[in-house]
C-alpha cells in the first residue's frame, strides 16, 4: 500500500504587537545664566628705579721721580787702618798693662812636674806610692788611667776693694773618658820631659775623649776657676797626602782665637762650630808637616807680633789655637781625633798644649800706645735740591646724576559690560474666526 501521508507543518503564531511607541523627549533645560565679567586686572607694581652707578676710580698716582745718582765723594780718601794691635792685648788694656790671655788664671807647663803618667794605664810611669799618697784619689775616687801635672796652675782673686789678693795653687789632671790607643806612650806627659808645653800622643785612625781636671792642692778636690781662663793647643797639621789629619772638638767656648786674630797671620785651621747652644768648635788641620815645625817653649810665642821669629811666625803660629772659657768652671773635655794613616796602626801624632804664664804677666810689658784718634770726617755735601713736585691729578667729574624713573605704566582697560540678550518675539496673533 502507498505510505501515508506526512503530516502538516506547525501554524506559525500571530506576530507580536509592536512596541510602544517612545515618549517624547523632554525639553532641554534652561541654559544656565552668562558667568559675571572677571574683575579687572591689578596694575603691575612700579619698576624699581636702575641702580646708581659706582662713582669712577681715581686714577692710579704717579711714579715717584727717579732718585738722582749718587755724587761722586767729594772728601779725600780716609788714611789707612792703624797696623793690628799686637797679640793677647786686651780690647780694654788692663791697669797693669799686661799682654796675656787669662789675666788672673795661669797654667804653666815649664814649671810643672809629672809625678803620674799613666795615660789609657799604658805608663810609661804608673807611680803606685803617689796614688796612694795623693788626696786627690783619696777624695774623688777617680780613675788612674791619666797624666798628673803638679804645681802647674794659679789663681789670683782680687778683694772687693781692689787692694788684696788671694793666691790660690790647682794642678790638673788629664785623663781619657773613652778607650785610648798609643801610637808611643813614652811621649805623653811633657815634650820630651821638658819645656813649656804638655803633650798627649794617639795611634793613627783613632779618637779620644780627654778630661782636664783642675785639682785643688790643698784638699785634693776639684778646684773651679772663679774666672775666665784660655788655654792653648799647638802643632794642628797634617800626614802626607792628606792622611794623619788631626781634629780637636771642645764645647763649652766663650770664643776662640787662632793666628789671624792674634797676630794677623793667616792660620791653617779650619774652626767650624759644631753646637750653637753648648759653645762647640770643631779645630781641623789641613796643612803637611812631620816634627820639624814643633815649637820649642812658650816664650818663643807669646811675644808681640814683631818680637817672633822668622820660624815661629811662619811654622809655629799658624798651628796654634786660643780656647776661651768662662769662669766657674772646673776644667774641659776635648775629643781628640787623628785619620789613618797609609799603612794603618802603624803610625800616630802628638798634640801639644799649654796655658799662659804668670811669667809673662811679670814682665809687666806695657801696653801699645793707642793710635791717635781719627780726624772728623769732613761734611757731607749738601744733597741736590729735590724736582718740584707734581701738580696733583684733576679731580674726577662728579658722578652724573641717575636717570629718571619711568612713568608707572597705566592699567589696561576694563572690558565692556556684555550686551543684554535681544528681546524675545512677541506670540504669533491668533488668526480670526472664520
């Protein structure tokens, strides 16, 4: 059989109403009124007025004129200096006259003895019995390694009244402070067992601190020197080519003096100062000589400068060096020094010294006439008359005067009110009725 038929299709259904229809929309709300007018702007403040200028520099002064030269001197040339003063005068030559060195302390080397050589105790004549005998090793404890000198030195102490005077008598006593090397022990104590002069012989490359003691005789206890005293050391020169160069350094100095101030001869020692604060000099040879320029006593130096010998002016003076040490002191140290030699430690050199003699004060030499004194100087000539002076420089223009404000500038001005809005139409009549 034919298959059935298929069945109908669904009934759609009824179409939806259409929507509502939207309101209209609201009148659009009144505009807002016109903001106020802004208020008028401020004027700007004044402008301040311009700075008023510095007043102008005064123009620099003028350079002083030129100082005319010097005139030629007029006045004839000043006559020659007087010849120097002979040595060991005093600036202010004493009452009695003297030519010296210390005016009341004196050493004498000639008059003295050597009970006890016993220098670094390499002898040559350690007297044991004078040790034991002697109050000033009972009393002091000192060392034996030294060289006594007896009945060498004096004192004369004059009373406030200038009308006494005290005699007091000191020896002195050389002993080394550091380890001593002899080049020929035998030469210590006196130049060959006489004469006027003390001596200390060194090994070659070898240095020596020495003290002299002064020693009270009397009570064996070291005797201070009230006042200023000099001593003297001699013979400062040299090995060959420089070698065996001998150099003493003493401080504690008031001064010193070598040839050129006591004679005015030219010396051959170096002198530099080692110790401003302690008064240290430092004596250096620099000239060749071997013994032949030894000096032979005193006597033979310390005379005028035109009473020396050919010999001692020209090989013993300028060797020589005058120590200046103020009172109150017992004695010195001196560092003795003396360079290798070519073949070392074999060779060495010997030092001399002495003091000034109170035989030499005795002889009572007057002193030099002084030289007449000089004529015045004549005027100087009248200096030139100076130039006129300048005229002084114009005055400076007064400063001119600043220039005038500016007027304040005026306000802009205010805008005009704004226009009132038109008025607005009148409503359209109504037509008439038909």
């Amino acid at each position: 059989p034919p298959p059935p038929p298929p069945p109908p299709p669904p009934i759609p259904p009824p179409p939806s109403s259409p929507p509502p229809v939207p309101p209209p929309p609201s009148p659009p709300p009144p505009l807002p009124p016109p903001p106020p007018s802004p208020p008028p702007p401020r004027p700007p403040p004044p402008l301040p007025p311009p700075p008023t200028p510095p007043p102008p520099s005064p123009p620099p002064p003028s350079p002083p004129p030129p100082s005319p030269p010097p005139l030629p001197p007029s006045s004839p040339p000043p006559p020659p200096s007087s010849p120097p003063l002979p040595p060991f005068a005093p600036l202010a030559c004493p009452e009695d006259g003297y030519y010296n060195g210390s005016l009341r302390v004196f050493i004498d080397f000639e008059q003295s003895i050597v009970p006890y050589n016993n220098l670094g105790g390499l002898g040559p004549t350690p007297n044991a019995s004078f040790i034991e005998q002697s109050t000033f090793f009972q009393q002091t404890q000192e060392s034996t390694q030294g060289v006594y000198y007896a009945n060498i030195g004096r004192e004369i102490i004059r009373d406030e009244n200038n009308a006494t005077d005290t005699i007091i008598d000191f020896d002195v006593y050389v002993v080394n402070r550091t380890r001593y090397v002899a080049n020929d022990e035998r030469r210590n104590g006196k130049r060959q067992g006489v004469g006027d002069f003390g001596v200390i012989n060194l090994a070659d490359d070898q240095e020596c601190i020495f003290e002299f003691i002064f020693v009270n005789r009397d009570d064996g206890i070291r005797y201070v020197a009230s006042q200023p005293f000099t001593f003297y050391f001699f013979d400062f020169d040299t090995g060959d080519n420089g070698r065996l160069t001998e150099s003493l350094v003493v401080c504690d100095l008031t001064g010193y003096q070598t040839s050129d101030e006591l004679y005015g001869i030219p010396s051959t020692i170096i002198v530099t100062r080692t110790d401003e604060v302690r008064g240290c000099y430092r004596f250096l040879s620099t000239q060749y000589f071997s013994g032949e320029n030894n000096p032979g006593f005193v006597s033979e130096v310390f005379v005028p400068v035109e009473s020396l010998s050919n010999f001692t002016r020209d090989f013993v003076v300028p060797f020589l060096a005058q120590l200046d040490f103020p009172g109150g002191r017992s004695g010195f140290t001196a560092t003795y020094a003396i360079t290798a030699a070519s073949d070392a430690g074999f060779s060495g050199r010997n030092i001399l010294f002495a003091g000034f003699s109170q035989f030499f004060s005795e002889s009572i030499i007057p002193c030099p006439p002084r030289p007449p004194p000089s004529p015045p100087p004549p005027p100087p000539s009248p200096p030139p008359s100076p130039p006129p002076p300048l005229p002084p420089p114009p005055s400076p223009p007064p400063p001119s005067p600043p220039p005038p404000s500016p007027p304040p500038v005026p306000p802009p001005p205010s805008p005009p009110p704004p226009s009132p809005p038109p008025p607005s139409p009148p409503p359209p009549s109504p037509p008439p009725p038909s």
